[in-house]
C-alpha cells in the first residue's frame, strides 16, 4: 500500500476558483490511488486563511460531499506563508508526505506524479517544483522575479532558483521543519536549510484559472525584504563597510581642510559643507532603519507569539463522528 498523501492548499478568498481547483484535484488523487502510488486514506486539505468571501462555507460543503477533501480554517487572515504553515503541520499529523500548492491553478499538478515517483523510487525527502521559463510573465515581473533569486543568492540565502512554495515533504522533513520557530517566515529559504535528500521536478507553470492574484507587488516585495533580513546579515555588514569608507573619505576631506588653511587660499566651500551634511545624513538615516529593521525581527520572535490559530478543523470534525 503506498504513503498517505496530502495535498495542501492554502486558499484566500477563492471562491472563483475553488470548485475547478477541486475538480482536478479530485481526478488527479483517484488516479494516484489507482494507480497504487498513494493510499486511499490520502487526502486534500484546503486552508482557509481569513476569507472573506464564501471560501470556507464551499470547503466544509466539498468535505461534507467528498472524502478526499478536508479542510482548516485560521481563525483570521494570518497572510500565505502562516497559512501554509499551519497547513503543513497540520497535515503532518495524519500523512506521511505532503505536497503544497496554491489554488489558484497555477501550478500544474501533473507534476504531482513525477514528486512521488523522485519520493517513493529515489528516497527523496524533499522535492521542488521549479518552473522550467517565465514565457508567460510580464517582463516587469520576470525580471523583478529573476533579480530577486539572484539578489537572495548574492546575499548568501540559499534558495532553489526559480521554486515558489510548490513542493513535497516527508513526515521526518516536516518533524524537524516544526524546531524552526521564527515568527518571520520565509519557507522557501527554511526547507534548503533542513538538509536531507532533496531533488527537483520542472513543470510550465499556467495562467490563473479565475479570479485575481492574491500577491500583488506590495506583498511580493514584503516576501522579498522577509527572506533578505530573516535568512542574511550581509545588509549590516554592508553599512559597516559603508561607514568605514565614508570615515575614510572624512579624514582625506579633514587633511584637505586643513592644507588649504595652512596655504592661506580662501575656499567658499558652501555647496561641498551642504552636500556633505546631506550625504552623510541620508546614510545615517539609512543605516539606523536598517539596523531598525533587524532589532524590530529581534523584538517580534522574542513575543513568540503564535503564528496561526485554528478555530476549526474538518478532520478532527470527521474523527469524532
């Protein structure tokens, strides 16, 4: 008999798309059943992460009618990176791998297959799903995307170029993926560091299915400054090699300053005092919300606050009746 499965689908007002997305899902675990790669306890598992729309009512309907599909629901919006948090150690309660995806389509689920193949045929503990080209981006998000990868790389975060959060895990990845506490999240940049046997799989990724995207510029680049200040420190050594260089640019203008005093050449200087006043200020004010930034993630894991609350769950819902 194969592994539990599942699949992990976080969901923010998707009500657009939710019944197509179940639709397919609902083909694709059949035949991994069928086929023998997974058992037929496996399941799919939508996380409701705060919607305001009718989400959560058309999950408990689909869990009602349907027992491949279950469901969770946060008890407010927690934002993508919680709610696939709390998707995935939820889910590492009953499976022994878990895929996550978005519901928007997206990613194509037929590679699926080619994950629990590399899981069950190569012992792999982790599996990456990579889009194999950004033909269908716009260049202003293509190069933004491929800039950041890049950016992380340079940085020193170690990231799978090119991988969302369409991924599988094993039940021991995800036992030791719970010891990472940080309120910051960044999973793209926590499962690289757990280590353990890992491989990728390439896919083309589609056009949304329905509906709007729910990572508008504004959260992309929250992601993005995430994964620099919570997985890199290279930002502060960064303004400490900058301060030394302005010192040492000071102390040629000081010796400057004073050649021109003992040759008695009168120098107006205005516009050099001004600018200089500017420029050193600017990297001040920089520096001080940089280091800001940092004793502000400081101060945020030290709350511990929780990072998700569930205030329902279909499964358990299941197991008591």
């Amino acid at each position: 008999m194969g592994k539990i499965l599942y699949v992990v689908v976080p969901c923010y007002n998707e009500e657009e798309v939710l019944m197509e997305t179940t639709k397919q899902l609902k083909v694709k675990m059949e035949s991994l059943i069928k086929k023998g790669k997974v058992s037929d306890k496996s399941k799919v598992m939508y996380i409701n992460d705060g919607s305001k729309d009718n989400t959560w009512n058309l999950i408990k309907d689909i869990s009602k009618n349907d027992k491949l599909f279950t469901g969770i629901s946060l008890s407010r919006n927690r934002g993508h990176q919680n709610a696939l948090l709390g998707g995935l150690l939820t889910a590492k309660k009953y499976a022994d791998i878990v895929i996550s995806m978005d519901a928007d389509l997206q990613d194509d689920i037929n590679a699926i297959d080619e994950m629990i193949d590399k899981y069950n045929n190569e012992d792999c503990e982790i599996v990456y799903g990579v889009r194999n080209s950004r033909k269908k981006d716009t260049w202003f998000k293509r190069v933004t995307a491929q800039s950041f990868y890049k950016f992380m790389k340079f940085m020193g975060v170690d990231v799978v170029y090119n991988h969302a959060d369409y991924r599988l895990t094993s039940k021991n990845v995800l036992n030791h993926f719970e010891n990472f506490e940080e309120v910051n999240l960044f999973l793209r940049g926590i499962f690289p560091l757990i280590g353990f046997k890992s491989d990728v799989v390439y896919y083309e990724r589609n056009e949304r299915f329905a509906g709007e995207s729910k990572y508008p510029l504004k959260k992309m680049l929250k992601l993005a400054w995430d994964g620099i200040t919570s997985f890199s420190v290279k930002p502060i050594k960064f303004v400490m090699n900058l301060g030394v260089f302005i010192l040492f640019i000071s102390v040629l203008i000081l010796f400057y300053s004073l050649i021109v005093k003992l040759m008695g050449k009168t120098v107006d200087g205005w516009t050099f005092i001004v600018c200089s006043i500017w420029l050193v200020s600017g990297i001040q004010m920089f520096s001080i919300g940089l280091i800001g930034e940092y004793v502000g993630k400081v101060y945020s894991e030290t709350k511990r606050r929780p990072r998700f609350i569930i205030s329902e769950n279909l499964e358990e819902n299941d197991e008591k009746n």
